[in-house]
C-alpha cells in the first residue's frame, strides 16, 4: 500500500521521547543559571534559540556521561510500530526538533530505529566537559533553532498534505500551516483555540489506529466553534 500525498513531520521531545530531554540534561548537569534562562523563555523574552544555546552552555558532562544519560531514557511504546506503518504506507517522515540532534539519533538508535530524517540543532562538544550549540536550520526573523514552519514549507513543495505530530509551544506555528495535526498536550488546547483541524492522541498506539482513516479521508478533525463569548462547544467538521 502506498500514500504518497501526505508527508509527516514530527516533533521528538515530549512526542517521541517521554521526556523532555534537554529539561533531563539540565536537571542533572546543569550548572547555575540555566532556570533564569528558562524563565525568561517562558515569559517571551527570549526565544528558544537563545534560550537553548545559554542553557547547553552551562552543561558540564563529559561524553560518557551523556552517553549513560541517554541510554536511560525511553520513547512512546508505540513509536517503533507506527514508524514501520509510514513506511508501509510509504508515507515520508521528517523529525523536526528544537532539541539537540545528537540526543534524538542515540536514543532512537537504542531503541532500533536509525533510518528517519532528523532536523534538529547540533551539540558540540568542544572541550572534556563542556558544550556548545549551533542551529543550522535557523531561518532569520524566527526565534527557534529549528524553524519548524520552514520544514513544512519544505514538506508541502514536495506536493500533497502534511500531517504534523507534536505537543508542545515549538509546535503551535507549524501547527497553523499543515492540513492535520495529531496532538498531545500543550498542543491540544492551542488546536482548540485556534480553529486548527486536529485529533487528541496520548500516545503512538493511537496514532496508529488513526493513521489509515485518515490517508482514506474518512478520519473527522475536531475544531472549537466560539458560540458565544462564555459558551464554546467542540463539534466535529
């Protein structure tokens, strides 16, 4: 079977991966100063790019230990059977990440599965124990690492519908420019609020009962519909 007029792209921390595994990194060698620098992304002043590169600044690890780190951390029971789907379908998937690159490709690497596209920043290591960040798919004007609404700009010249999977605040631009979304977390109640045709997933498993009716155009999106200002009712389209 085959599908070539949807392409996915997909988010990994909090999607793929269980955890965030930046937040992971700096919760364990993180030295002082990273929580201001997330602070100050949380209230909008700074984006991530800035955000991230300050905070793997302050990392102090050396390779093994970051090694033995990842090596600890999982993905979505379900990741590994729906990845196999796609490829059955022969539909086209694209990590698209504002994590670090180096982390997506060993944790899935562990879990026996090293064939996606991933774009996503770069960890360098550049002395025993410290770090530092690049972002070669950073797009001027765009305050992620990892423009994620140039990927699906990218995506959508191939031709056909792009199905976006994520979860988080990276996540809600690309979200307004794709056909579908399959949603976790944060990115639920964004969908919600802005109209975006989407289904809820807590997990791959889900994903993968879904995926089928929607290459078939039979799958329902859910939308919020604003009745009135203090009454919001969520219907099918």
């Amino acid at each position: 079977m085959s599908s070539p007029d949807w392409n996915i792209l997909c988010d990994f921390d909090g999607t793929i991966a269980v955890e965030d595994v930046i937040d992971s990194l700096l919760d364990r060698f993180g030295r002082p100063g990273w929580e201001i620098l997330e602070r100050d992304w949380r209230a909008g002043v700074i984006g991530s790019a800035v955000c991230m590169a300050g905070q793997v600044a302050l990392l102090d690890m050396s390779r093994a230990e970051l090694d033995r780190h990842l090596d600890g951390l999982h993905i979505d029971h379900g990741f590994a059977a729906f990845v196999k789907l796609t490829i059955d379908y022969g539909i086209p998937m694209e990590i698209v990440s504002d994590g670090l690159d180096q982390a997506i490709h060993a944790i899935l690497a562990s879990h026996g599965i090293d064939s996606l596209p991933t774009v996503a920043n770069h960890l360098n290591q550049v002395d025993t124990r410290a770090w530092n960040l690049t972002s070669p798919y950073s797009v001027a004007g765009c305050r992620s690492g990892t423009c994620k609404c140039a990927r699906v700009d990218i995506a959508k010249a191939r031709g056909g519908k792009t199905l976006l999977i994520g979860d988080g605040a990276s996540d809600f631009c690309a979200a307004d420019r794709v056909d579908f979304v399959f949603a976790k977390n944060r990115l639920i109640e964004h969908c919600r609020a802005a109209g975006i045709p989407y289904v809820p997933i807590a997990s791959f498993d889900e994903a993968i009962e879904l995926l089928p009716s929607l290459i078939d155009g039979t799958l329902l999106p859910q939308t919020v519909m604003p009745m009135t200002a203090t009454n919001v009712q969520e219907i099918p389209v």
